[in-house]
C-alpha cells in the first residue's frame, strides 16, 4: 500500500478521524475507544490498521493490557500532514 491516491478509503476514514479529534495536535493522545466509537470497526480490523498506520510513521500507538491491546494513539507530523492532505482533496 502506498500513499496517494492509492492510499485505501479505510486508512483516509480513519486518518480523517483522528486529525479531526487530534485538533491537530501531535501531543494529544486520543483514546482508541474514541475513534472506534465512530468508525464502528471490529477489534481486528482496527489492530490491523492501526498497526499499518504506526508502520508507516502515521501515528503513534500506547498499549495497556498486552501488546495488541491499543488504548490511545498520537498523531505523528507525518499524519497531521496527510490528514490536511485529505482534507484539501475533499
């Protein structure tokens, strides 16, 4: 997966998500349960992207529980700037 016009619908939804809750922000930890609350995802599809995303430096993830349970996430600069990349497109 690439980034661009290639990027998946899923990864744009979820980045559009946690740039409008970040407030642009890449100190403002976002609680995962928060994101999900709108994205409606299921567990697996969520640790999957979330895991993606931190792969390519989009965010950053804090675990609680064990390490695939995610309990709040950063925005890194790179995601703010593909989020207002995004939002520009709209």
């Amino acid at each position: 997966m690439i980034i661009g016009s290639e990027f998946s619908k899923k990864y744009q939804r979820f980045l559009k998500v946690t740039g409008s809750l970040s407030q642009e922000d890449t100190s403002k930890w976002i609680p995962v349960k928060k994101i999900n609350a709108t994205l409606e995802w299921d567990r697996i599809e969520i640790k999957h992207v979330l895991e993606y995303l931190e792969e390519l430096g989009l965010i950053n993830t804090k675990t609680i529980g064990g390490p695939l349970l995610y309990g709040h996430i950063t925005l890194t600069e790179s995601g703010i700037e593909k989020y207002k990349n995004l939002i520009e497109q709209e």
